[in-house]
C-alpha cells in the first residue's frame, strides 16, 4: 500500500473512528478541547477517501520547555494496515509545517514508549525520563523546535 495523497482538516469527528481503534480502546474517544475553535485535527486519506492516519494539535503550554507559541501534538495514530508506508510521517510533517506557517515555535508530546522512534525520525528529542500514563502505558515527554520566521 502506498502513502495516502492527501492530507486535509477534517472535523474532530473524522478522527474518532481510527482514534478509538487504535488509541482509546475502553475509554472516551473524544477528548477535552476537541471541539476548540483552536484545536487542529488532520487526516491522511487514501485515494479512495478512507482515513487512514489522525492527529490533534492545540496550543497548549509545554512543561518541559519554554516557548513562545507552543502546541501539543496528541491523538496521532495510523491503522495498522499503512504502518512503514509514510503516512504518518506525511501527517506529523503536514502538522508541523503548519505550525511553522502560523507561527508556533514550538511542538511538545507524550509519546508512547513504542513511538519514540517514529518522532526522533521526524526531528523530535525526548525531554524527560520514562513515565506512566494511567490506562495508557509508559510514555516520553518529546518536543520538537520550529523555525520562527
């Protein structure tokens, strides 16, 4: 399978089906804010128009670094079936320069131990040691500088 040809603002609503399949399996798939004239959702869709890949974005202070206009990135995930086809890279690429359009200078997550990798790839280091998100599992606080223009 190939990586998805488009990346699009989608509603939150879009993101709830591959959110809750992926991520919130047993728990609320919506989360606080999502709703937020601020907050940021993106999809990758496959040409067929199947959503494949969902990340949330919304400014939001960053414990570990000082920033200007920092925004947490949260939600990302991709089925299962596109893993290692660039989809998700697209995703989080599209999201950041997006965020560097708009001024943010800064991006910050909570990534699941298994992802480490995935976001040091896209140029993110992890700030923190190891820690437990209660329902979730282990976690790394990362974050991501952006060029202020």
């Amino acid at each position: 399978m190939t990586a998805p040809a488009v990346i699009e603002q989608v509603a939150a609503a879009a993101t709830h089906p591959l959110r809750a399949a992926v991520l919130r399996q047993g728990r609320p798939v919506e989360i606080e804010g999502d709703d937020d004239p601020t907050t940021l959702h993106l999809a990758a869709r496959l040409p067929s128009g199947e959503v494949v890949g969902v990340v949330r974005l919304h400014p939001q202070a960053c414990a570990w670094r000082p920033a200007q206009r920092p925004w947490q990135l949260r939600a990302m995930a991709t089925d299962p079936t596109v893993r290692g086809t660039g989809a998700g890279r697209a995703l989080v690429s599209d999201a950041l320069a997006r965020l560097a359009a708009a001024g943010a200078d800064l991006v910050w997550c909570e990534a699941r131990v298994t992802a480490v990798g995935f976001y040091q790839r896209l140029g993110f280091v992890v700030v923190t040691d190891e820690f437990e998100v209660p329902m979730v599992g282990p976690h790394h606080g990362m974050v991501v500088g952006l060029p202020v223009s």
